[in-house]
C-alpha cells in the first residue's frame, strides 16, 4: 500500500489550493445541504471536550469545531492542506501524519474521532480504523462520513429532472480497487479514490472493536429545501445516495 499512500499524497498536495476553493469555510453544497447536518447530530455539543480532525484538509471542519468550543487536533498527510490550513487558523493544533498511523496522536487522548469524507481516499482502511480506535479513550466516539460506496456519482446519469437516476459500473461492486474518477467542482485533475463494498467497512469498524451505535444515508430535509441554490441542487439532495454516516463507540474496558 506504499505505492498507492506515495500516489495519493502527492495527489493531495497538487490539488490542496483547488480543494481550499471548493470547500471554502462553510463545505462544499454536499455537505451544507447533505451531510453537515447528520454529522453534528452526531457529534453533538463538543464545548471543551478533545476532537480529532482524520483528514482536515484545509481546515474547514476544525475550524468550526474550535468555533463551537472544542479543544481540536487536525490532522492530515498532505503537507499542502496543512499549510494552508495552518495559514487560516495558526491558534488550532494543524499536523501533518497519516490517518493509519496517527504517529503524533497519543493512546487514549481524544475523546471524538471526527472523519469527514476520508476513508474512501485511503488506501489502507484496517489500519486507520485501528488508529482510530487506539488513540480514544474508552467510552469515546468516533463519526464518519464517507461517499456511498453502494452509488458513486461517477457512475450516476441522471434525466433531465434529476429525480430518476442510472447508476451504471464498469467493474462488479464486490471487488476491491483503487479507482481514478473524472474532474468536479474546481478541480481540473482526476481523482484517486479506493472503492469497496459498504459490509467492508462496517467489518473494519466490528474488527477493531467498535460498537455501531447510530448509520444514516444523509438527505436534503425538508426544512432546509431553500437552501438549495437551484432545482437540480434541490432533486439531487432529496434524491441521490450522496454518502453514509456512522457513529461509533469505543467500548469501555
């Protein structure tokens, strides 16, 4: 897996500026419309409490976590991200490790593991879970938000309303693989990204010794249809299978 963490860093590192654009200080409509929500339900409040951002990126998320209170580490192997995320909010404790190592994080130190569209861009899914649940204390938790490995937009051909849409694979969902998906947003270079069955993470997550104690597969509510920019933002919320999220809990020893 050497090869493929060589490769994605280096992707990460290219890209960080257009990433830094996509997501701004607010996410980017996936996550506004979508995910957010979920994800702070599941967090819930973190006023003085020691949150570990998997993969911060350029900082978005750590920022608003430290907003809400939250003593915050974020963490990331892009060296880029952690630049441009040190350069936003140098008050915030901005590392550069990787989520399967978590090298500089200490056994039992964190109280949530926060992972926000991370785990489908590591190459080495086993060994970062079992990061995860080394470095939080017993009775912690960990939230995390990946892309719905069941329906990759990609693959997705929606009709002209965007409320029927096609999902259509060139290789069969069982198998695991690394992937290179087309441009998006404000990104002009391919993707690397790893796909693998949904039973394979909730495995992972069993296997080192997680309890799953909440999953949802995240939607646009109705309470929050205007803020939706257009209708194809608003059909596509309530509609498409963006990501799934789980919330889990390290059990006490």
């Amino acid at each position: 897996m050497d090869q493929y963490s060589d490769e994605t860093r280096l992707l990460w590192n290219r890209v960080a500026d257009d990433w830094d654009r996509q997501v701004g200080d607010d996410g980017d409509s996936n996550r506004i419309l979508n995910s957010d929500p979920v994800l702070w339900q599941f967090v819930g409040d973190v006023a003085g409490i020691t949150i570990l951002d998997a993969g911060c990126g350029t900082g978005y998320l750590s920022r608003k976590l430290h907003d809400r209170g939250a003593h915050v580490l974020g963490i990331d192997f892009s060296e880029e991200m952690i630049r441009i995320a040190r350069s936003k909010a140098a008050h915030i404790d901005f590392r550069i490790d990787s989520i399967s190592e978590l090298h500089t994080v200490t056994d039992g130190s964190i109280d949530i593991v926060i992972s926000n569209y991370v785990l489908m861009d590591t190459p080495d899914l086993t060994e970062t879970v079992q990061a995860f649940f080394r470095v939080l204390k017993p009775g912690g938790y960990g939230v995390v938000v990946f892309s719905h490995p069941c329906f990759p937009q990609e693959y997705a051909t929606g009709t002209d309303s965007d409320v029927a849409v096609t999902y259509q694979w060139n290789f069969p969902y069982f198998q695991q693989q690394k992937c290179v998906g087309p441009p998006w947003g404000h990104f002009t270079s391919e993707f690397i990204w790893f796909h693998r069955p949904l039973s394979d993470y909730w495995k992972a997550f069993r296997k080192s010794g997680f309890e799953v104690v909440d999953f949802e597969e995240p939607r646009l509510s109705e309470e929050r249809y205007h803020l939706a920019k257009n209708e194809r933002q608003l059909n596509n919320g309530k509609n498409r299978p963006y990501s799934v999220a789980f919330k889990l809990k390290k059990r006490e020893q």
